[in-house]
C-alpha cells in the first residue's frame, strides 16, 4: 500500500472501533494530490465526502498569518512598528506585577505591541494558564480563547480588550490565541477593507481556495462532536449560526470552514510561497522565531523540541503547520516537498482524535 492507503488503513480501524467518526484525509507531493475519506459525516449518519467542509478553528491562523505577511510585503504594514496607529485601544497598555495578581496591581508597559508580537503571540494577552482576576475577566468579557468567533463586533472586541491589563511585557512570554483576532482587526482597520475581502484577494483567490471561507455549507457539514463526561463521544452544542452564517467577527484565529483538497492548495503555498508570497517571507514566516524563554512558556501547547514561526509551529524534522481544536491537523514540509491534511469532525477531548492525529505524521516524511 501506498503511505496515505496505510494512514486511511489505520483511520479506518479506528472507525470500527467506534472511536473516530468519519475523516477526510489528503496528501500533496510531486505534483500530484491525493484526497480519500471514511467513516460518517454523523453518527449513523451518511457516509463522510471527500468534499466534506470542516471548521478549521486554529487551522485559521496560519492562513491569517500568510495574510498579513502579504500586507507587509505590500507595505502597508510593518513587523517592528508599534501597532497603535491603527489599534489606539492598545496604546500605553499597563502590565500586572503577576499574571495572576489583582487587576490594580500594574506597571507601565515596557514597550509598544507591534505585528511582529502579534504574529509570535509575544504581545502580553492570550491564554491565561493562572487562573486569577485577568482570567475571570476575560470570561466575563467573552473574549477568551475559545474554538468559534467572538460573539461582537470588531470594534467592540479591541474595546473590551483594552480595558484589561496585559499578563506580561510584551515580548516576553508566549500566550496563545487572541493575537489571531487581534491581526485580523488591525488589518481591516489598516486597509479599511473587511477581512473577507482581503482574505479573496491576497490568499484564497490566487490559490483556488473557492471552498473556504466565514460561511459554509450546512449540508456538507459534519456534525461535530466532542466527549461526554464518561469520555464517551457527545455531539457539540454549537451557536446555530455559528459557521452558517455572516458572522459579526470575522476571525483569524478560529472562522474559517474549509475541504482537505482546499487546505493543501494552502498548504503548498505555505512551503514555496508561490503565488501569495516571495520565498524569503514564506521563510522568515516558518522559522522559529521565540526566544529560550518564549518557548518555555508554550509548552504544554508546542510539542517538545518545536518552535513557532509567525501562526505556524516549527518541527524539528522542519515541517511547519498547525492544528484546530475541532479536529483538523495539517502540516507540510519543505523539506520533502509533501503537504498533508486529516481533517475530523470531533475535537481534542474526543476519543480516538489523538490517536488519529499519531497516524497522521508518517505522511510527511
């Protein structure tokens, strides 16, 4: 059997095993791409398609990342300017003395936020791992990290952001996620233009991309599924619009719906660079870019001996690429010249994503 026959063997033991629902699986390598699917896009439901569209969640970012290198590339922005011009809500931002101290107890922050910490998520806000008043606060807020878009505006977004100190000084340690909706405001508001279009203009449309975007199509969509508290699997409550229709956040960081077949046209592009970006963006773009200490602080979400580049981890077999919470992985190595995609329908805690996600890597290799 070829490598993605053995992959699509192993997933397919795993559906038997009641413990995945259904996938579509792809592999792009000399020229060639090639896309299979199994399982179910339901439980008892019909059979999963290969066209089948998935919620990308975190499989977002890196195509917001790519997005705002273009932007750089074309001079509208810069990586080391401060990022206040266009985000006055972030403009001489107070620090907490401890992540998880008192919201009074600041200092002055030691420098601006600029795109370079966004694109590194160094900014200073992001995932709070010490649970403490910043992190109630941006429960309360509805602007924590999670796997659908901010349910507000973007306006309204930055301005609930900004009223709350950062965890750290910027640059200093690495918190995930909300620098991904953070950019995609920033670019709207440097272009004057919604991220829809720009996402057309500069990623999607030069690459094809006619299957991904803010809206997908309901009856191509799997049900998605998470995990009860016995483990078992559960059907996620999703927002009924959420996915289906025009969402007030247009997010970077989780929005996207997308088919396997359009996220390895993605995907090669993020190894080459053609036709989005020059080959020294699309380097810089894949480099680890954290210092020691940065990295320190990913761990738990970075696998051990990985860096991260602008929205991408960087693997040290030299593979760059990301994963979404909802279950979908895709990853491609410039090194090999193979990009690959697993797309699931059920998220981390569900059981069997995990062991999907190991058969997965022998196809980049």
């Amino acid at each position: 059997m070829t490598g993605i026959e053995q992959v699509a063997a192993a997933l397919d033991r795993l559906v038997a095993e009641g413990r995945v629902v259904g996938y579509v699986l792809g592999l792009a390598a000399d020229g060639r791409t090639r896309v299979v699917a199994g399982g179910a896009s339901a439980l008892g439901g019909p059979a999963m398609g290969e066209d089948a569209q998935f919620p990308l969640s975190s499989n977002t970012k890196p195509i917001g990342g790519v997005l705002a290198m273009r932007l750089v590339e074309l001079g509208v922005l810069a990586l080391d300017a401060p990022v206040d011009e266009h985000l006055p809500e972030l403009a001489h931002p107070s620090v907490l003395t401890r992540p998880d101290g008192p919201l009074d107890e600041v200092v002055t922050a030691e420098r601006p936020i600029t795109l370079r910490h966004l694109l590194t998520m160094t900014p200073g806000f992001g995932w709070i791992n010490e649970n403490g008043p910043l992190s109630a606060a941006m429960d309360e807020r509805r602007i924590s990290p999670g796997p659908y878009p901010p349910p507000m505006s973007h306006d309204e977004y930055l301005r609930r952001l900004g009223e709350l100190p950062l965890a750290d000084q910027p640059g200093r340690h690495w918190r995930y996620h909300n620098s991904s909706d953070v950019i995609g405001v920033l670019l709207a508001r440097a272009t004057g233009r919604p991220v829809s279009e720009l996402l057309d203009e500069y990623v999607l449309g030069p690459l094809g991309m006619s299957e991904t975007g803010f809206i997908g199509d309901p009856a191509r969509m799997p049900t998605s599924y998470g995990a009860d508290a016995d483990g078992n699997l559960e059907a996620l409550n999703l927002p009924d619009d959420v996915f289906r229709t025009a969402p007030r956040f247009e997010s970077l960081a989780c929005g996207l719906v997308s088919t396997v077949r359009d996220y390895l046209r993605f995907l090669s592009a993020l190894s080459h660079g053609a036709p989005v970006l020059s080959r020294g963006s699309v380097i810089q773009l894949g480099s680890d870019q954290l210092t020691a200490g940065q990295r320190e602080t990913a761990a738990g979400l970075l696998e051990t001996g990985c860096g991260y580049g602008f929205h991408v981890e960087v693997r040290p077999d030299g593979s760059i690429g990301w994963a979404g919470g909802l279950g979908t992985i895709g990853y491609t190595n410039p090194l090999t010249g193979k990009s690959a995609a697993l797309f699931t329908a059920q998220s981390f805690e569900a059981p069997g994503t995990a062991e999907a996600f190991e058969e997965f890597w022998p196809l980049l290799r």
